[in-house]
C-alpha cells in the first residue's frame, strides 16, 4: 500500500510539473526562394539597366513581395561542373577539355565568393573534385582525364544535389548552378530525368549545357539539356552547331571528305571550332555572373503546395525572360 501511494504522490508531482512548464513555441520553416532572372532584347542581348520595380513575381498566378534584389556583377556561386566521359566525347574531347578549362578558369578566379567541385560521368558518375575555391585543383583532374564508357548523366545531377561538401549559405547565397558539358544522353542512370529535374528544383539549381553534338549531328538527350535549362531557368549552347555559319556557299564546296569548306584537321576548321567554344564559354559564364537575383518568401495561401510554378514578368516591351519554371518546396 505504502509503494501505491508513493508512486500516485509521485505521478501528481510529474504532471504538476507538466503542467506548469511553459510551452515550447512551435518553430515554422520559412522557405526563401532565389530567382535568378536573364533578360535579353531582340537580339540577345543582355538588358542590365533594370530595376526592382520593372519586374513582377507571381507565384501560382499570385504577386510576390521581392525582399531582396541584385543586378551586381560577381554575386556569390556555387558551380557544379559536370563533364560527360562516354564513348560520344572521344570525336572532339580535346576541343570540350579545353571549354571545360575556360569554364573553370572564368567562373573560379581565386574569390573566395566563387566555389566549384567536378562530377565525372560514364558508366557511374563520380565526383572527382570536392566543393573548393581553389580552379586548380579541377584544372589538374581534367586534363588527366580520358573518355570512354556509358553516360550517367542523371546520376550525376543527384550527386550533385545530394553528395558533396555544401557551401554555407547555399542555395541562397551563394547560388546554385550546374553546367553539364555532355551531349545530354543519359544509357546508365538508377535515377531519371523527372527525379533529378524535381532534385534540383527542390535545391533551387540553375542548370546549363555545353552541348558535345559535333555539326551535321543529332543528339536524342538534346531533349533532356533543353528540358533541364528550361525548367531551372538555365540555357543551352551549341558551340560545334555554327561551325559553317560564315562560310558562304560551304555546302556547294566538293571535298574528298565531303561537302565541307572547312577540312578536319586545317587550321580554318581548328579556329571555328576555337571561335564556336569561346563563344559559348562566353556566354555562359557572363550570364551566370551578370543575372539579376530576386528573392522572396513565399505567401501563406500556397504554403501547402508541393510544387509551385514561377513566372518573371518586365515592363518593357520586346524583351526575353528567363527564369525557373517553379520549384519544389523543400519540406511538402
């Protein structure tokens, strides 16, 4: 009896003290979200005279409050340098090794707000550079590099997601970007392309492409670089695609070789290909630098949304807006 009425004393004393403990507040993730925002006129180029108030961010069709806003050069990446090594980058894989060294070299120039890693792909993907300021240190792997195997491209993307040293901050400051040097076809994934696209827009990544597809030729993964650009907000060069552009009347121009002004192997046909490649490197690199960063949080009404779409609209006229399509809410 005695050992009854201590443990009932003991039960009281519990859920007096239960009860006068004081409630915890609840602690409610607040998602911010980064918009990183392109806007070129009609003839692709860049506009970089905008303001916070020429633009417009609706969310599921609803107006956005921008809380922060940037049209400053140099603002804070994080790049991801995935390089396709499959048997299809043997035909021109000097020519993208040193597209992948131009990259490296303009988008990691020794500030530490600038921070890159390298993710390898063939048969598996694998991520040969840890996040690190130092170019140096991806330049080196590259150029030991030789190419051969399959193409695990969407596994590639899910490493770099999911499996390597974040940078403080991210994706927010600095940003997210992935840049995929391969022709976009994928034969050796576990994963595929609507899970890694619903990855990178949970984790707020822009994602470009350097298209490997030499000129005459067709890719079937030219499909997946331009879902993956588009959806994220990135875009797609195709820097072999314009070799002939400037050379009037090539197709009409018998070779041995075939109906090409520029033979393989000259020196016309090495600088178009040179001249296709900075361009590209060019482009990619000053958009990734010079966009214009937008934030905003979310209103309380979509909250319960899985996936949100985006829209970026401008007050003027004959202009192109590029931005993600939406995202994916970090905690649904």
């Amino acid at each position: 009896m005695r050992g009854w009425f201590l443990l009932t004393v003991a039960l009281a004393a519990q859920a007096a003290q239960t009860k006068a403990a004081p409630q915890q507040p609840i602690r409610v993730q607040v998602q911010e979200v980064v918009v990183p925002v392109t806007v070129t006129d009609e003839k692709g180029r860049f506009v970089s005279n905008l303001d916070v108030k020429d633009f417009q961010v609706l969310e599921e069709g609803k107006e956005q409050k921008i809380i922060y806003f940037s049209r400053e050069q140099g603002q804070p990446v994080v790049v991801g340098f995935l390089l396709d090594m499959s048997n299809t980058t043997r035909l021109h894989w000097k020519t993208f090794q040193e597209a992948t060294l131009e990259l490296v070299w303009n988008l990691l120039p020794g500030d530490k707000r600038f921070s890159g890693y390298l993710i390898t792909y063939a048969n598996e993907a694998e991520l040969a550079v840890n996040t690190s300021h130092d170019s140096e240190k991806i330049t080196e792997k590259v150029r030991k590099l030789k190419p051969g195997g399959g193409a695990a491209l969407f596994d590639a993307i899910w490493m770099a997601c999911t499996r390597r040293s974040l940078v403080k901050g991210e994706p927010i400051e600095p940003r997210r970007v992935l840049i995929i040097i391969g022709d976009g076809n994928d034969n050796a994934s576990k994963r595929g392309l609507q899970e890694v696209l619903e990855i990178a827009q949970r984790n707020l990544v822009t994602i470009y492409g350097v298209s490997t597809v030499a000129f005459g030729f067709t890719s079937e993964g030219d499909k997946n670089l331009q879902r993956l650009a588009e959806e994220t907000g990135g875009r797609v060069e195709y820097p072999l695609q314009g070799l002939y552009s400037n050379v009037s009347g090539y197709l009409s121009t018998p070779s041995d070789e075939g109906n090409y002004a520029l033979k393989v192997g000259t020196g016309g046909y090495a600088a178009e290909i040179a001249g296709g490649i900075f361009k590209a490197v060019a482009n990619v690199a000053g958009e990734v630098t010079t966009q214009y960063v937008m934030r905003y949080v979310p209103s309380a009404a979509d909250s319960a949304r899985p996936y949100r779409s985006i829209e970026v609209k401008v007050s003027l006229p004959n202009v192109k807006v590029r931005a993600r399509k939406g995202y994916y809410a970090a905690n649904p």
